[in-house]
C-alpha cells in the first residue's frame, strides 16, 4: 500500500505538470485533527480546473493514480440522481486499498471550492486563485443545542414511526417494519444520544458522520443495550428491538428535556408505549396458539 507521503506526492506531482489543473484543495477527515488516522481514510481533493469537460472527454489521465479496483462517477448516474452544479467527482479506490474521492471544480466556482466548510486546506495554488482559508476545524459538525421545536420533533418523529414499525410486524412484513426501525427510530434515538453526551460534555465535538463517534460517549452498558437494538433478523427480535428502542428512548428524552428545560409530550408516548404492548402482547398470544 503506497504510503501518505506517496499519495500526496502523486496527488501534487499530477496537479503540477498539467497546466489545466490551477490549483489543489483538501477537505475531509485528514484536514480533521480530532479525526482517527487509519488506512481506510480517503484523500478528499478538489482540482481546480480550466475546463471540467476536457477531463471529462479523456479520461485517460486517470491511469496515473495507478490500477482501480472500482470508481464511481455520481454525475454520471441515472438511478441516484447528480446535483448538477457544474463539478464532476471521481470516486475512486485503488488496488493497494488507497481511495481518493477527487472532484473537478471550474474556475469559476475557485472562491468557493470548499463551499463554506471549514475542514478545508489548500495544497497548491498555482497562480494565487483561492482565498486564504482559517485553520482547518471541524465547528461546522458539532453537536448543535436543540430547540423546543427541534426536540419536539425529534420526539414525535420517533413515536409516530413506531407505529409504523407495529403495523409492519403484525402484518408480518419484517422488511418494511425494519426498514421504519433502522432508518427512523434507531436514528432518532441516536440523534437523542447525541443531545444527552453534548449536554454533559459540552456543544464543542462531533460524533462523525452516522454517529460513528458516539460509542465514545456511551457507558459500556449503553453501549450494549444500543447494539441490542440492532438485530432484527426476525420478527421476535424486531418486536424486541422496537420495545427496547421505546424503553431508552423515553428514558433519555426525559434527561434532555431536563437539562434544557423542554416540553416533553409524556402522555402521547405512553399512549404509543401502551398500543405497542398491546399488539405485541396479541401476536405473542396468536403465536403461541399457532405452536
């Protein structure tokens, strides 16, 4: 595997001999200084270019980062729509495990290449084209203190896909009631989570992208309880993970609306508390007889 100083090497040595390419930036997870360092980080660079749609047409000067094992072109796809904004993006990772996620940005949009994000570094500026930047931080993905309207609708959110959840698995349809779980109720309460250790610890860090820093925060026996949550392989395991997902929720809105003096609408969670078990308590039965 080539190594940082290779790689950065490469990525510069490209830039420099190709009068086309007008400047390099960096964003991403190595510009964050509180972010892990480890192999599987990408090399997130912006070529600020002439012309987007030369590189486009030949794209043979891709060969010089060396063999593919895959690339991605999401300007490119059909089936997950481009955002259009005049950029192209190669996402691209390399047989010796090296990814670099490389966009071409035209001149035109060099004094907002970055697009206001503060992981931001310049690596190269050719002819003085982009405006000097603050140290790389990562403040723009803190934690941001909640709103009673944000935290209302985070707990709305939560109890009303519930219901969603308890449909699905009395219709016994495991996908669809796994798929409201992971994707709404888990997320919530991770969202939750992340209110709860900021309140403790302060609004000044980031749990990552998906929450993938929030273990960090979390007692082992939360941590556990949380992954418990996680299987739902089967519709006895769902409906378990559902049950558990409703018990910490409630337990650590109710911290939340403590610490920040928010509303918190009790009596609609119990009302949703109560109908899950009611259901559950039903099918339990109903599986049961079946046995």
């Amino acid at each position: 595997m080539r190594t940082k100083e290779e790689m950065f090497q490469l990525i510069l040595t490209i830039a420099e001999k190709d009068p086309r390419i007008l400047a390099v930036g960096m964003n991403g997870s190595r510009t964050n200084k509180n972010a892990p360092k480890d192999l599987f980080q990408d090399y997130d660079i912006v070529y600020i270019v002439e012309s987007v749609e030369v590189f486009r047409k030949d794209q043979s000067w891709l060969a010089e980062f060396g063999p593919r094992l895959i690339m991605q072109t999401p300007e490119d796809m059909v089936l997950f729509p481009p955002t259009k904004d005049g950029r192209f993006a190669y996402l691209m990772l390399f047989e010796d495990g090296n990814r670099i996620d490389l966009t071409l940005c035209p001149k035109e949009q060099a004094a907002y290449w970055n697009e206001g994000d503060l992981l931001a570094e310049i690596l190269l500026d050719k002819n003085h084209l982009l405006p000097n930047l603050m140290e790389a931080t990562d403040q723009n993905y803190w934690i941001k203190k909640p709103t009673q309207e944000e935290f209302s609708d985070c707990c709305n959110e939560f109890w009303w896909v519930s219901t969603y959840v308890v449909k699905g698995l009395c219709r016994n349809e495991l996908f669809y009631a796994a798929d409201h779980l992971h994707d709404n109720c888990q997320k919530e309460l991770l969202r939750l989570l992340s209110w709860q250790v900021a309140g403790k610890h302060g609004y000044h860090f980031s749990v990552g992208k998906n929450y993938k820093y929030l273990p960090n925060y979390l007692t082992e026996e939360q941590y556990e309880q949380l992954v418990k949550t996680m299987n739902i392989s089967s519709i006895f395991l769902a409906w378990s993970a559902l049950l558990s997902l409703q018990k910490q929720f409630d337990y650590y809105v109710r911290i939340v609306s403590q610490k920040n003096h928010f509303i918190y609408d009790q009596k609609t969670a119990e009302k949703v508390k109560l109908y899950t078990n009611n259901w559950f308590t039903k099918q339990s039965k109903l599986a049961f007889k079946e046995n």
